[in-house]
C-alpha cells in the first residue's frame, strides 16, 4: 500500500474562501490559541451563509496557513475538513473526481485511482 506524504506545497489551503466551521471545531481552536470563542470569531472567521462560520483568508490562502514555513499555524486542531484532505468522501466516488483532486495534490502524483481504492478498504 502506498503511503501519502504532504509536499506542503499550501494549495489545499488556498482559495478565496476556506471550510465551514462547526460549533466544536470553534470551541476547540479558541482554546488551542488560548481565546475566548467571540474572540476567535472576531478576529479570524467570517460568516458566509446562514450558520456557515468560515475560517478568514490572507492573501488568497486560509489565514493560518503560515507560506513562509509551509505549514498550518493549528495543524494539531486544524477542522475535520482539512484533516481528511488530499481524501474527502468524494474522491472515492468516482476516477473523474481522483483526478480532479490529483492535478491539484502534489502529493497525490504516483497515485493511481486503484491506489486510493485500496486504501478506502
């Protein structure tokens, strides 16, 4: 089985809005950056849609995503979203969807739609 291995390249935190935040994962970021949760909202999330918190950006990337250092400034209680990333739910769907998420996952370039099937059992 082939193992996947981040290439930190930042572009699955780039884009000009982030992931939806639930209640817990907001409790949870607070705390880790030592705030209290309107804090937290305040200063580093926006409301997009109706109950749908989203994490700032900062010159077109999530506002934690440290580019200097390539790496994710709450990486230990980064949202489930970006915790399952280069492999959401999607992505086992279909070939079409493999190689969508592929041409933009460095990490995923020696992968094969076989290989991610294999890991999914």
């Amino acid at each position: 089985m082939k193992y996947f291995i981040c290439k930190r390249c930042g572009f699955c935190c780039k884009g000009e809005s982030t992931v939806a935040l639930s209640p817990e994962e907001i409790e949870r970021i607070a705390q880790y950056l030592s705030l209290k949760e309107e804090e937290f909202t305040e200063t580093f999330t926006i409301f997009k849609a109706p109950n749908r918190i989203e994490m700032k950006t900062r010159k077109g990337y999530c506002i934690f995503y440290d580019d200097k250092n390539k790496l994710c400034l709450i990486h230990p209680v980064k949202p489930e979203r970006c915790k399952e990333w280069p492999f959401p739910r999607g992505i086992f769907l279909s070939e079409d969807n493999f190689m969508i998420i592929k041409a933009s996952c460095p990490g995923l370039e020696d992968f094969s739609f076989e290989d991610i099937m294999i890991r999914k059992t």
